[in-house]
C-alpha cells in the first residue's frame, strides 16, 4: 500500500507518495509563511489533493509541536500559531482521506528506526542537531509518545543547571548546547579566543560578521582544529544527553541526525567519550552503538507516510507503531 506523507517545516512543507519500503515515488516542495495559518493549511490541502490525484491514499501529516495522543490535534507549535488546533478533523473535512497526525521529529525517527541506521534494532533513541535539537524514542519496535503524547522533546532535557536560557523558557536545556546554533556559537568563542581560532575568524570577517553552520562544517572537513574543537565541544554535550537518556532508556542504538551528522565519527567519537565518562557503572553497563542518520532530510515525509500506511493496515508489518 502506498501513503502520502507531508512534512510541516517553518518556511516550506515538502510531501510525497512513498511506497511499502520507504521509497519516495513522487516529492513536491513548496515554500510557506509560517506566521498565516490558514495559508499553511491551504497548501497541505492542496499538496494531499495534488499527490493522491483522485485516488484514496492514507495520510501522515507530521507538524513541529505538541501533538495530542490520539494523533488528532496539535496542543501547540513553536513557528506556527496553532494552538489546540484539531486539525485532522479540519483536513479530514476537506479531503476524506484517512488521516493521522505525527510531531516531525516522531515521523523523522521513524522513518529512520525502519528504514535506516535503526531497522536492525528494537530499541532507539534518535536526536537531531538543526536549529533547535528534536528527537524521538522507539521502545520495544514502538514510537514512546506518553500519556498526552507528547513524549520524546529531548532538545529540553536539561544538561546544566541554571545555564543558558532556551526558547522554552527553562535554562540548561541541551538545544543550547547540542543545536546548529549551538556551534555556531562554540566557533565564534573559540574564533575570539585567537589561536586556532585564526580560521574560524578569517572566515567570519569574510561573511561580513556571521559564522555558517555550512562554513564550520567544511572548515571541519578540511582539518582545521578550531572548527574541529567547536565539533568536539557539541559532540561532548550531546554524549552527556545520551548518558542521561540510556539509564532510563537503555537503547540498543543512537542515532545523531542533522546537518552536524555529516562529520561523522569526527562528532560521533567525542559523543562516545562523553556518553562512556557520564554513564553511570562504566564498565558494566552495555554500551550502545552511536550511527549517524541515513535517511536525509526526506525522513520527515518517508516517516509520515509510513505511520498512516500502518495505521490503515496494522498488519502491514510486525513493527507498528
């Protein structure tokens, strides 16, 4: 069978018809204003309407936010103004399809548990370092949503007391030590300090003041050991996290997504020493894998697809959700 998924994003949504093995057959894209909610909605009816072309194909739609257990309404939305917005009832209205509703870092860490670094395990924490840092918890071949089901905001576990204020409004939360941002920031400290900052500071003056998450990440590729201590400084916080997670948890996998996972073990060794240093009864507890994520930025729209297609026909495959 296959499914539609869309992928809500602050500034574009992104949809596609995906087949049984989480192949993509059909992607459309287009760029939205976040600040209109009726325009956003719009443009997912369109997008649905566009892609199933007449034919009745179960949806996911995955939104940024708090998404209520019954993957029926969202509680709240950082970038969008929904609040207690029942929309599945509203796109049902519209497009009498069947249609489930999904937080996009769920869908993202779905679509990555079954069809990428995740698909041999049964349990796995994923957590995606891009602006803000999202995440998502499998626990025995099943999405953790919670008793509201608004389980798995890892970018808020807190990792230092009383420490640099997150958009949520709490202090510490690891989204100001592990995000794009984040080492945006831990580069432009380490380019004020001199030294082998040299580089980073060269590159800054060029872009007139502004550091890149695309500028670090090559400088990380080309060796240069400030960017690379920048790299070294997020992995520690995001193995810290990971520590955290595992003694609740305990994971057979992680998996780093997000434009930082394209230095590979360069942020996945610093992230193994800080999990080994911080995780309580080194030695005797089992050490998980840490794997970078392989789905890519369609992981949001394969993810959601797959949730609907499940939720239509659970026994579609032995992993429901």
């Amino acid at each position: 069978m296959h499914a539609i998924g869309i992928d809500i994003g602050g500034t574009k949504i992104a949809g596609g018809i995906v087949d049984e093995l989480g192949a993509i057959e059909r992607f459309e894209r287009v760029p939205t204003d976040a600040r209109d909610s009726d325009a956003i909605e719009e443009a997912i009816v369109s997008m649905i309407e566009t892609l199933a072309d007449g034919e009745r194909l179960p949806v996911g739609v995955a939104a940024p936010g708090f998404i209520d257990a019954a993957q029926s309404t969202v509680y709240y939305t950082p970038n969008i103004p929904w609040r207690n917005e029942p929309l599945r009832e509203r796109l049902e209205a519209r497009l009498h399809l069947p249609l489930v509703i999904d937080n996009d870092a769920n869908a993202a860490g779905w679509a990555e548990f079954h069809f990428g670094a995740g698909r041999l395990v049964s349990d796995m924490v994923m957590l995606t370092s891009g602006t803000g840092v999202g995440g998502a918890v499998i626990v025995d071949d099943r999405l953790l949503r919670g008793g509201f089901g608004v389980a798995g905001e890892l970018g808020h576990l807190r990792v230092v007391p009383d420490g640099i204020l997150c958009g949520c409004g709490a202090r510490g939360c690891i989204e100001q030590y592990g995000s794009g941002r984040a080492l945006q920031r831990m580069a432009g400290e380490i380019a004020d300090s001199g030294g082998i900052g040299r580089a980073l500071a060269a590159e800054r003056e060029r872009a007139g003041g502004v550091l890149e998450g695309a500028v670090i990440g090559r400088l990380v590729q080309e060796g240069d050991p400030g960017a690379i201590a920048a790299l070294s400084e997020l992995g520690s916080w995001l193995g810290q996290a990971c520590s955290s997670l595992a003694v609740v948890l305990d994971p057979q996998l992680f998996v780093i997504g997000g434009g930082v996972a394209d230095a590979g073990d360069r942020l996945l060794d610093p992230v193994r020493r800080a999990y080994s240093d911080h995780l309580p009864a080194r030695g005797f507890h089992p050490e998980p894998v840490f794997a970078v994520a392989q789905l890519g930025n369609e992981a949001g729209v394969v993810g959601a697809a797959d949730l609907a297609r499940l939720q239509a026909d659970p026994h579609a495959t032995a992993s429901a959700p």
